[in-house]
C-alpha cells in the first residue's frame, strides 16, 4: 500500500513481538489504549472496531515461562 505506513511494534519479548505480527498478519492490529483503558483493535477486512476491557496482566515469570491477560468482550 502506497503512503500507508504501518506500525512498528515494541515488545518486552520475541514471543510478544511474534503474536502481535501474527495477529496483524491475520487482519488485527493493536490501534491504542483507550481513556477507559480498553485494549482497542482493528480489524481490517471489514474496517471494525474491537475493545477488550483490560481487567488483569500476570507478568512472565520463569516458573510460568509465560504472560498472560484477562480481558472482558
């Protein structure tokens, strides 16, 4: 796409960075926190609008080995 520059991501992890770009891969992509702190994404084949309420973050951790969120639809 011509003039459209797409966003560049910064992740704590590789395993962050690679889930983000397979979302964007598969039409998502992370737009913004809104002022609710609402997990805002675009969808892109139909130009929809998704919020996920934000309600937890667990940190990594090595005992886990992973991060996880829990979010309200």
């Amino acid at each position: 796409m011509k003039g459209v520059k797409a966003k560049i991501y910064n992740a704590s992890s590789p395993d962050e960075l690679a889930l983000v770009n397979g979302m964007r891969h598969f039409g998502f992509a992370f737009d913004d926190r809104d002022i609710d702190d609402n997990i805002v994404i675009k969808f892109k084949p139909n130009n929809s609008v998704l919020k996920y309420k934000l309600l937890h973050i667990i940190e990594f951790s090595s005992d886990r080995k992973r991060m996880s969120v829990i979010v309200r639809n």
